[in-house]
C-alpha cells in the first residue's frame, strides 16, 4: 500500500469517525510481508474509536504518516489503560505549561513510572521509536515484553519514529488484553491427554488464574479436574493452557465456567512423547523430552514465564506452530504419576516432584517412589503412564551415593541455608527435609523452599510456629537416606 493509498484511507476513516480533538495514526508503507495493512489500520482506528480512546483532528484530517508524539502518546496510554488516578503531585516538568491539554496526562504516564521524563524533562513534542513504544505499552499493559513484541512485528522495522497509525495498531492489540473479571470463554479444545486450550474473550484477572480460584471457576463433567491454574500463552490475547487430569478418549465433557455453561469438547488420549525414562538418585528418576522433536514443556511458551526464560522462551501460533514446526506441549506436572515396575516384581506408583520439570534449561520432570522404597542395583525398572509414551522406558538401577550436607547456617529464626557437597543440579532439593536437633534433645524440621537452590545452596523453612533459638547449636541431619548424615552444626543467630 503507498503513501497515496493511506492518504486517501485516512479521508475516508475521517469521514467515517467524524472530528475531534486528538489525531490518530498511520502505517508505513512497505513491502514487507509484516507491514501493516490499511484494514488492519481501519479496525484498530474504529475500536478506539467507539471507546472515545482514539479521535481524529478538528479539520477532519488524521494524518496517518506523521509520527506519534509523546504528548498524544502519554493522553492515547491514560485513556487506552484509565490510568487516572495517580499522585501528581510531583509531576512538575520544566517543558510543561500546566494549561497544556496533555498535562495531565503526561502526568499520570510519568508518575506512574510509564513514560520517562528525564531531568525534570517530558518532552512532549519529542516522538519515539518502536523499541520505546514497545517498552511503553509493556509497562502500561503489565505484561511480558514478549508478547508486546510480537504484537509490534507488523509495525516498520526500521529504527524510525512509529506513526499515529502503528501506535493506533498495537495500543488497539493491548486494549484487547486487558484482563477482565468478566471474561467468558469463546471456545475449548483438548490438546493431548492432560492438557486444554481454552480461549476467553479477555485475559483473566490475576485473581481468577489463582489455582484455588480456578478450581472452583472451571468445573467438568465426567470426573475430569483441573490439576493447576490455567496459563496465558505468550503472544496470545487471552489463550490458555489449561492442565487436566488424564481425560478418556472420546468422552463427551461439559464444562461450566463460573456457573455459565462454557460448551463441550471430546476427551484426548494422545500421549505425549518423552525420549527415555532415566534413573538420578536412589529413589528418584526422571522423564526425558526433547524440544528437537516437537515436545515443549509450557514454561517455555506462556507469558508469566517468558521472562525467566529469557532466549530460551517463545511464542507459538494458534496451531501450536513456530519455525515451521508443531509442537505437543506439556502442561503443569502438578499431581502428575506415572508407574514403574521391577523387572519381576510389582509396580509402583511414582509421583511428580514439584518444580523439576523444566529447570536448567533442561525438560526433565522428575518422580519419586513411594516414601521409604529405594530403586534396586542391577534390577530393570520399566515405566508406563496414561499420559506420556517412551521411547525407552526401561533402564537398569544403579547404585547411587547421596551428596553429603556439609554446611549450614541460620537466615532468620525461621530459614536455614543447607549446602551439600556438590551441586546436585536441576531441583533435586524439591521434596526433601532436615532436622535440627539441640543438645537437649529438642526437634525442628525444616522444608526445602521450592525453587530457592544457589547451585549446592538451598533454603530450608522451618514448620509453621517453629523458631530457632537465639544462641542455641542444632545438629542438622537429613530426614530420610536423600543425603549422607555428617552431624552438620548450626548455631542460630
């Protein structure tokens, strides 16, 4: 589309839209495959339109190709976002008539921390660039980078002012993601065994992804349950994965969300596809995946973790599709089992262990037997589940001595630090505890605190009511056989 096109779609917007007092944007033209066409520019002018987000000028002009400036910016974000409301007070900028119409609104962008003003400076003529605007609408939206990036990829590459147009385009994406307490599901799929995609007409509001909240929002027939709280997809206005337990294959299930029927969909029972089952400590093993062949764990593609994840994380499309490769994604492992067998003997049920199943950049959720079981020398374990299938399944049990405790200190009256001789990698922390015991006899228990792990540095919490005695020595050992005993002091501070 030329320059000419979008001159002549911007008089007909006008024409459309009517006159008011803030001018809207523009797309460049180019040839890129990414740039914004003049219907997607046409809809996102009307969206704001009818929200009275977006107006063109008094002479009926919109001036499509001109850039944004900061002080349209900052009154476009107040509106799009309602940020009305914050402390002002403090916002008095040397570039600013007060009188000014955007005063106020450079205001609230700048004392909400939204748009910078550098040395007393809003520099309400100045314009900005994608990266900028990006970095802007992420803050306004409070939402992954990543997301906003990818929304912003129509926009021009270059590294020029964005137009009225591109800033029209991505603020009409985020206005379309902010969350909703409202917000109703428009359809529902299931993915693979364990996991939905389930599509709302808005983001959920922080409180409503709450998995307690979530349990009681999201009910379904046919004895299936929610086994964690629904996940926003990097990218995505307000796509979820949804973790399940383990559906039936062609069973009808109804599910009802927040007492309003939410429509049906078939159960799945398509296995997901793990490399190989592989032994790590004496009574732990874990499940292999490869990203290389398809299988991604959802960590790596949903926007609360995006961050975290940094170059490892990324977006896949509403097929489950990214570089021309469709993925199975694995949801949340919480109250996941899988069952292991001894070569002649009866099988086990194994349970996930918590926050293992995509840390140091590896997929590798971990299980552990049954409290008190040990996986025995030179016998051949075979594991099977109604969710995964492997490749190899089997392996042979080996030996394995625990990494001793060899120090530990007091953080406050109720958290220890617990350092074992080596790093024991991944999480293998997760499910374990310790006992402090004083020289009369006296017993604390501590629990590993999920995700804390410094390389062989964990934190352990002490029970709830349980404090540590200022001046008092403990003996720190394991509780079970997961590390050597060495009689570890700890003298509280």
């Amino acid at each position: 589309m030329n320059k000419h096109a979008n001159k002549l779609a911007g008089l007909m917007l006008a024409a459309a839209l009517g006159t008011a007092a803030l001018p809207i944007g523009a797309v460049h033209a180019a040839d890129d495959s990414r740039a914004l066409g003049e219907g997607d520019i046409s809809q996102a002018v009307r969206q704001l339109s009818q929200l009275h987000i977006m107006q063109g000028y008094e002479d009926g002009s919109l001036a499509l190709e001109q850039p944004v400036t900061r002080a349209e910016l900052a009154k476009l974000l107040t509106l799009t976002f309602s940020l009305q409301g914050a402390d002002q007070a403090q916002q008095g900028f040397t570039d600013v008539n007060p009188q000014a119409w955007y005063s106020k609104y450079a205001a609230e962008a700048a004392a909400q921390g939204i748009m910078p003003a550098n040395d007393g400076r809003f520099e309400p003529r100045g314009t900005v660039t994608k990266t900028e605007l990006v970095q802007i609408v992420t803050k306004a939206l409070k939402r992954d980078a990543k997301s906003v990036e990818y929304w912003a990829e129509s926009l021009d590459p270059g590294s020029g002012p964005v137009t009225r147009g591109e800033t029209a385009y991505l603020l009409n994406m985020a206005q379309r993601a902010i969350p909703s307490d409202k917000a109703k599901i428009t359809s529902i799929r299931s993915l693979n065994a364990i996991t939905l995609i389930v599509t709302f007409d808005a983001p959920l509001t922080a409180d409503n992804e709450a998995f307690t909240k979530a349990k009681e929002d999201f009910a379904f027939t046919g004895g299936l349950t929610l086994t964690n709280l629904p996940r926003l997809k990097t990218g995505s206005i307000a796509t979820y994965i949804v973790p399940t337990s383990v559906q039936q294959l062609g069973v009808q299930y109804s599910l009802t969300y927040r007492g309003a029927n939410a429509g049906t969909f078939t159960g799945n029972a398509d296995k997901l596809n793990m490399t190989e089952a592989r032994q790590v400590t004496n009574d732990t093993f874990e499940l292999e995946s490869l990203q290389a062949n398809g299988v991604v764990d959802y960590g790596y593609v949903i926007s609360a973790y995006s961050t975290g994840r940094g170059a490892t994380a990324f977006i896949l499309d509403e097929n489950n599709r990214a570089n021309g490769k469709t993925y199975q994604i694995i949801s949340s492992g919480q109250a996941r089992e899988v069952t292991i067998t001894p070569e002649g003997g009866q099988p086990m049920v194994a349970k996930y262990v918590p926050f293992t199943q995509s840390t140091d950049g590896r997929q590798e959720p971990k299980f552990r037997l049954p409290e008190g079981k040990t996986l025995t020398p030179g016998v051949t374990y075979t594991v099977t589940s109604d969710w995964a299938q492997m490749e190899r399944p089997s392996f042979v049990a080996q030996s394995i001595a625990p990494l001793d405790i060899v120090g530990a200190e007091a953080v406050s009256e109720t958290s220890i630090t617990v350092t074992l001789s080596e790093d024991p990698g991944d999480e293998l922390f997760s499910g374990r505890s310790v006992e402090l015991t004083d020289a009369e006899g006296h017993k604390l228990t501590a629990a590993y605190k999920y995700s804390s792990r410094k390389g062989a540095v964990g934190i352990f919490d002490l029970a709830p009511d349980s404090k540590l005695v200022k001046g008092t020595t403990y003996t720190v050992t394991p509780v079970g056989e997961w590390a050597g005993s060495s009689q570890t002091p700890l003298t509280a501070n």
